[in-house]
C-alpha cells in the first residue's frame, strides 16, 4: 500500500466512525472525526499531486494549495 493508499484508508475510517457517533447522536465525536477525515483525504490528495504533506489542520488551507 503506497502513501496515498494509507492515508485514503485512515480518513476512510475515521469517516466511517463519524457516521456511527453521528447516528449514536454523539455530535461533538462526529463533527471532530468528519473534520479528520476531511483533513486526511486532502492530505492524501496533496500527496498523489506530488504536493508533499503539510503538517496542518487547516483544511481551508490544504484546499486552496490543491487548487
């Protein structure tokens, strides 16, 4: 599994584990683990462009850098 796969299946679980907490009615959990998977899958993207990776949580930022 490359660097790209890896972190596509890491924001993949954390999206699945949202789900869940959101359906457990578990807000906070949720939205916390929906902005990690977000950050996670634009991490990955930066890395299948060949954009490096960024130590951030700014998923605005990681956005406008893919752009």
């Amino acid at each position: 599994m490359n660097e790209f796969q890896l972190w596509m299946k890491k924001a993949e679980e954390d999206f699945e584990v949202a789900i869940l907490n959101l359906k457990n009615k578990k807000y906070n959990y949720a939205a916390f683990l929906f902005q990690q998977a977000t950050e996670k899958a634009l991490k990955a993207v930066m890395i299948k462009r060949g954009l490096g990776l960024l130590k951030t949580h700014d998923c605005f930022g990681l956005a406008k850098r893919i752009k």
